[in-house]
C-alpha cells in the first residue's frame, strides 16, 4: 500500500539556508548534497561552524542517528541512513532530513524506497540556475510501505546483496593495489629513480600522441555510430572496451578528432576528477576520443602496460601540477616533456604478463559483480516500483 512521506515521517526539513560563518576549522561540520551518496556519507571537503552557529541549527533539524537524509538540490534522490558514529553535523539545504516514525517505517527500508524514485525525483526537481524538490513536493511524495516485519525482511536481504557487492568492489580495488605494488617492486619509484633507469622524454619515445575532438553538433547523424567516442565518463576502469556515445566514420572524416588504434593509452587531461584523480585506461578497441582526453601510441621501447601503471604510478606529481581556469586541466604542452624511466622490454613484458594474470581474476570478480548489481536492481523494481 501507498503511503505519503508526510504520512510515515514525524518531521520532514531541509538543511540551512544560510551559509556558514568564517570558521577555518571546528568539531561542528556542515555537510552538503556533495556528502551524501547512496548509504553512505562522507566527510570530504566539510564546511564548519562554531559552536554557537551548529547549536541554532541543530535545534531545528535535531539530527539523530536513525534519520534519513536525501539530497534535494542539485543531484538529487541520494539517500542514506545517519548513523550512530557521525558527531556533530549540520546540513546545508541541499539535504532534507527526514524522521522516519518507527512504529510505522524501518529508517533502512525508507532509505532504499527513496533510492528506488531517484528518476521520479529527477523528473519533478524543478528551478533555473539549480535544479531542487520543494518539502512541499517531498511531503507529497508517496513510497510503498508493507508492515514492519516484511520491511526488515526485505532490508536484510537488501543489505546481504549490497554487503557483497562491496566485498566484490574491494576486491576489484585490491587487485589493483597489487599491481602497483609490483610495479614499484620492480622498477622502483619512478620519479625519484631509484633503479637508475635510462629516461627519454614523453614526447620522443611514444610512436605517436593523439589528441581528441567533437564532431559538429549540427550534424545529428554524426553521433548515430558504432564507432566508441571515448570522453571522462567513460573513464571508470583500466580497461575500456565501449563507450556511452558513438559516431560515424563521416565524423571521423570531418573533424578534428581521430581513429585510436587498439593498445593506445588514454587519459583525461580536462575534467573537476583531476582534482583528486587521474584516470587512466588501455584501449582494448580500436576508438576516439573527445578533446578533453590523449591517447598515447607505444613505440618500441615501452609496452602499453607499464606505460599506464607508469602514470598511476606518477598520479600524485600529475595533479600537483593541475590548474584551473575554467576547468581543471593538466598542462599538456609540460607533461609531454616528462623524462619516462625506460626500463628493458624483457622486464616490461615480464611486468605485461602479470597484469595480464591479474586482469583473468579481476574479469571473474567483474561477472561477479555484474550479476550481484542485475540482481540488486531486481530486487529494487520488485519491492519499490
């Protein structure tokens, strides 16, 4: 049966509309939308507030653990549980909170019914500059709503499904350390040396470096396809095989982007994720890419794999060096002048072949995965739409 929010809640608020005072560092936190993902909620980049300020807005949202927040504003319909273990946090606008009335809903169970209208959320946020739900329309909001012992039943086997997918994504996250690991293990720390490697400029010692482009928006059927159009984001794993868009070969002939051959290694010099990371990716198909990415073409003193893990391996200088004027972008015209160690190819193909043993084990968690996340989205369409 259907129930309205303002039904099956105590109290239903949004966060403060005022902006934090100029407090450089407190133990009382304001979080954002930008905190709050999917059971989940981080501390990243928090704004603070003094003591007096967190006490006049607690008393109005009166956070406790067991609430459910959700953002509102901007990306919205994320939801999470606040647990036992938060502290002192307040909340910007862009997050409501609601209290959940217990004798009707599990905190959980409401957590995962608002999840499920993520698009039903989407479709009603309304606004200009900054698209938002009104408490007005949140309050209105219906979710289906089963009796409390066939709510936990359906959050235990919920939260089964979702504790091992995060085991599969550890996983996934290990492997990835491991090959790191051998890679210092084997040529050392490549910006420092310490193997005493010989080095030649980025520049010199790939075959080729291949920049990217856009069609012409004005000509629709160019992005009618099958050709991958790689962009950021489709930047998410180590290995790409596809892409979200695609275009023709008429595109590739009438503009200034290129066809990238199979093996090249892409990575994204343009985008706000270069604030904390640098994706890097092997091609596994021929493709193109759009202009914010590169794509480097081995010669005959580098292999591909080592070239990628090399650049991981550098992540941490790469971002140093990264500004932003109207988006955050690495300087291209430098990091194509880096001295590269160049290590024999007999250790770079020995390095080739362990990531390759890596990548069958880390393809089995992927199905795992894959099948884990079918599964979860059944589950979802099942008991919430």
């Amino acid at each position: 049966m259907s129930y309205k929010l303002a039904d099956i809640c105590l109290k239903i608020t949004d966060g403060s509309h005022n902006p934090p005072g100029g407090v450089d560092k407190s133990e009382y936190l304001m979080l954002s939308s930008k905190n709050v993902y999917d059971d989940c909620i981080t501390f990243d980049e928090p704004r603070f507030l003094s003591k007096s300020d967190f006490e006049i807005e607690n008393k109005r949202t009166d956070i406790k653990p067991g609430d459910v927040l959700l953002t509102i504003v901007g990306t919205v319909g994320r939801a999470a549980v606040v647990h036992d273990n938060v502290g002192n946090i307040a909340l910007q606008r862009s997050v409501a909170v609601l209290k959940p009335n217990h004798k009707k809903c599990c905190s959980r169970y409401l957590m995962y019914a608002l999840i499920a209208k993520r698009r039903f959320f989407e479709g009603e946020a309304r606004g200009v500059a900054q698209k938002g739900i009104y408490l007005k329309q949140l309050e209105k909001t219906e979710v289906e709503l089963p009796r409390i012992s066939v709510q936990i039943q359906i959050v235990e086997l919920l939260d089964k499904v979702q504790s091992t997918i995060s085991a599969r994504k550890q996983q996934l996250s290990e492997l990835d350390n491991l090959v790191k690991a051998r890679f210092v293990e084997m040529f050392g720390d490549p910006i420092q040396n310490t193997k005493g490697w010989k080095t030649e400029k980025l520049s010199m010692i790939c075959s080729a470096i291949y920049g990217g482009g856009t069609p012409s928006k004005s000509h629709p059927e160019y992005f009618e396809g099958d050709i991958p159009w790689v962009s950021p984001k489709d930047m998410k794993s180590m290995v790409i095989t596809d892409s979200i868009d695609h275009i023709t070969a008429e595109a590739v002939d009438n503009s200034s982007t290129k066809m990238v051959p199979a093996g090249a290694v892409l990575i994204v010099i343009r985008s706000g994720i270069l604030k904390h990371s640098l994706p890097v990716a092997l091609a596994a198909v021929d493709l193109t890419v759009n202009q914010d990415m590169k794509a480097f073409i081995t010669g005959d003193k580098l292999s591909s794999e080592f070239l990628v893990f090399y650049f991981k391996a550098i992540e941490s200088d790469i971002l140093s060096g990264v500004r932003g004027v109207t988006a955050d972008n690495i300087d291209f015209k430098e990091f194509q002048n880096r001295m590269v160690i160049v290590p024999p190819m007999q250790l770079q193909n020995q390095f080739a072949d362990f990531v390759a043993q890596v990548d069958k084990s880390k393809l089995s968690v992927q199905k795992s995965l894959d099948q884990l996340e079918t599964l979860k989205k059944a589950l979802m369409q099942q008991y919430f739409e």
